[in-house]
C-alpha cells in the first residue's frame, strides 16, 4: 500500500473536489443524512408537488440581503383516524429574510398560522461548517432544533448532529476512488429509544450516477441516474423497506431546456406526477404541478408564480 | 305446414326435438350470454386502461412535447438571427436607411 501512496495523493484531490461538489449545496436542510448522496435522482424524482396556488416574491434589498413574501392556498391533507386523508382548504402567508455572505447565510421564516423557522450555516473555519436549523411553533412539543457540524478533510466528510429530545447522530463518508465512495451513519434517538446504523455507497462517472443506502430502520434505497445529454437525464429509483416489505420503483426524467424545465415521474404505486417551471421572462417564473393517484383516485393540480 | 306437423304428427319428435334443440340452443345461449359478459368486461378494463394511459400521457408527455417545440422554435429564431446579423457586410448598406 505503501508505494501506492505518492499516486493516490494526486489522485486525492480530484476526490476532494468531486466530494466538494457533492456536499457542498445546502440550501435546503433535508431530515435524511446523506442528502448530498442521492441528489441527482431527487432532483428528478422528488419534485416537490403542490396543490393549490403558490406565490413566492423575492426582493433584494442589498447584494447579501432580501426578503420573501410568500402565498399558498389550497388543500393541505390532514391526517385522519380513517383511511380517507381529509382535505381542508387552508390559505397561508410566509415572510422570510435572508442574509447570504461568503461565510454565513441565515434564514427566517414566519409563517400566519405562528410557525417560524430559521437556518443559519457559518463556516467557522475552512473545514469546519455550522448548521444549524430551528422550528419553533405555538403548540406545546412541537418545536425542535438540530445542529450539524461539518466536517471536511482531504478525501472525506464528517458530520456530528445534536438535536433536541436527545438526537445524535454522525455520518461519515470517505471517497474510496476517483468514483466511488462509501459512508456510514450512526444515530441514536432518545425518546423513542432507538438507536440505528447505516451504509452508503455511491458511484458516479461523467455520465451516470449510482447510489445505495441500507439502513438498520429498514430501508433500502438504490437509485441511478443517466445524463443522456446537457439537457436530458433521466433517473430511477428503487426503494423498499425488509421490515414493512413495502416496495417502490419510479422512473423519472428531468428536461432542462433554456426557457422551462419539465420534469416527470411514474412510480409503481400508480402515482404519475409532472412539474414545468416556464420562465415567462426575466426573473418571473411560472410553476404547474400535476400529480395524479390512480389507485387511490386522488388528484393534485396547482400552479404558481415565482418571482425574483 | 311445418308447424302444424309439429303439433299434431310427431309430437314425441317434436318434443324430443325441441330438447335435443333446447339443449344445443341453451348451450348456445350460455355461450352468448359469457361472450356478452366477458367483452362487457373487456370493453371496461379497456376503457379503463385507455383512460389511465390516456391522463398519463397528457401529464408526462404532453407538456414536454409543448416546451420541446418551444425550444425549437428559439433556437430557430435565435439561428435566423445570426444568420441576418452575418449577412450585413456585403450587403449591409441598403436596408439600414
């Protein structure tokens, strides 16, 4: 292994860079570790479906600070005792600011019905990284806040997560070659006395991406995604759970052309769903979201404006 | 006269030839009555079928086909575009005035 070294350090920065770029975007904070893991496929797989109207306006007021207003209306689901999902047409209003410099990027989110819910994500040092992520709501127990701490080395990444009600967790995941890398992750949940483990494994070439994850909760996920060309890929996705044996296979394609972008789903559940995001001209985009359940007869459509 | 025969000649034939009838014409009537139900349920889960693909392709492919056409016609546009702005040169002078 020894006289292997001198290349494999060479070789190592391409790692680094390849692992940058998998675990560098973190606008949105995602419950699942590994986020960064299966990005490409939930790019086109999970898009995220509304109902209803959505409209979001976003002002700079500075080069590092802007404020959203924000409008949904429509029905939201809530769960009920039965096996019909209620839906009750609800409408809210959110107000947001957000602050983006180099070294730290806060966000607030207010919301009518008394939600607000903030992110912050400092770099303290070249490696080290912050996050930090709160909800705080009017109902009792409701709220909870998590903190992550990144940890970026040459060739791997490191995570420690603290959340309220006594969540730890730690991910860890290390490039193995110029393509593949292999994590592991470990959480212990206090409330629920649960403690899990899991494994990761991702591949990716120019042209394809290859992910794995197995998790001691049960859950099997695999995907792979193919760029046929700039604008096109296409992605699948095959997930199942060996305790509740529920399984699930999608196949997706995500269209990325200069004026729009037309991503689309089936899954094996008899779920179609489709989103188009049309720029209508600078900086106003217009949103349609269709999703359709045939097994269940149930039928979501919405539309929305962005703007800015 | 065939009628009257039945009735009054032969009525054991008659009868016996109207089961030997009934049973073929029952048989076929069975037959019928299951081509009726299996293409009233043929025809369903075809309906059915063309229904499900049918709002399936209207979601999934129907707006790509509209933006794919779009994306056409720009870069149509935008080739035409180039293509006057590099003519000009040689024959620049007459339509600017």
């Amino acid at each position: 292994m020894a006289d292997l070294l001198p290349p494999l350090t060479a070789a190592q920065v391409d790692d680094k860079t390849k692992v940058d770029e998998k675990v560098d975007y973190s606008n949105l904070p995602s419950p699942v570790p590994y986020e960064e893991l299966h990005r490409e496929a939930f790019m086109s797989l999970k898009a995220d479906n509304f109902e209803g109207l959505r409209f979001d306006f976003t002002k700079a007021l500075n080069q590092k600070f802007s404020l959203s207003h924000s409008v949904m209306m429509g029905p939201t689901e809530v769960p009920s005792q039965s096996a019909e999902t209620i839906k009750i047409p609800t409408a809210h209003y959110e107000f947001g600011a957000n602050y983006f410099e180099p070294k730290l990027m806060l966000i607030g989110r207010v919301m009518t019905d008394g939600r607000l819910n903030a992110r912050l994500k400092a770099d303290l040092t070249d490696k080290l990284i912050v996050k930090a992520n709160a909800q705080i709501t009017n109902e009792p127990h409701l709220s909870h806040a998590m903190f992550n701490f990144d940890y970026m080395g040459s060739d791997y990444r490191a995570q420690l997560q603290l959340g309220n009600s006594a969540l730890i967790g730690a991910t860890y995941i290390q490039s193995v070659t110029n393509r593949l890398s292999l994590g592991g992750e470990v959480f212990w949940a206090g409330v629920p006395r649960k403690s899990g483990i899991g494994y990761a494994a991702r591949y990716e070439s120019d042209k394809m991406v290859a992910t794995a994850q197995v998790a001691s909760t049960g859950a099997v996920v695999m995907n792979y995604v193919q760029k046929i060309s700039e604008k096109v890929s296409l992605a699948t996705d095959f997930m199942f759970n060996y305790f509740s044996r529920d399984v699930t296979a999608s196949v997706g394609y995500d269209y990325i052309l200069r004026q729009s972008r037309v991503r689309g789903k089936i899954d094996s559940n008899g779920v179609a769903s489709a989103l188009v995001e049309e720029r209508l001209s600078m900086g106003l985009n217009f949103l349609l979201s269709a999703e359709l359940d045939h097994k269940k007869k149930d039928y979501k459509f919405g539309f929305g404006l962005t703007v800015g | 006269m065939a009628p009257k025969r039945i009735g009054v000649g032969g009525g054991d034939s008659s009868i016996l030839a109207k089961i030997a009838n009934s049973s073929i014409v029952s048989q076929g009537r069975n037959a019928a009555c299951d081509a009726v139900y299996v293409s009233k349920k043929l025809l369903k889960s075809t309906g059915k079928a063309a229904w499900i693909a049918g709002t399936t392709l209207l979601i999934l492919v129907v707006p790509l086909v509209i933006e794919m056409d779009r994306e056409q016609l720009l870069n149509e546009m935008e080739f035409q575009q180039t293509s006057l702005l590099g003519t000009p040169p040689p024959a620049g002078g007459m339509p600017m005035y």
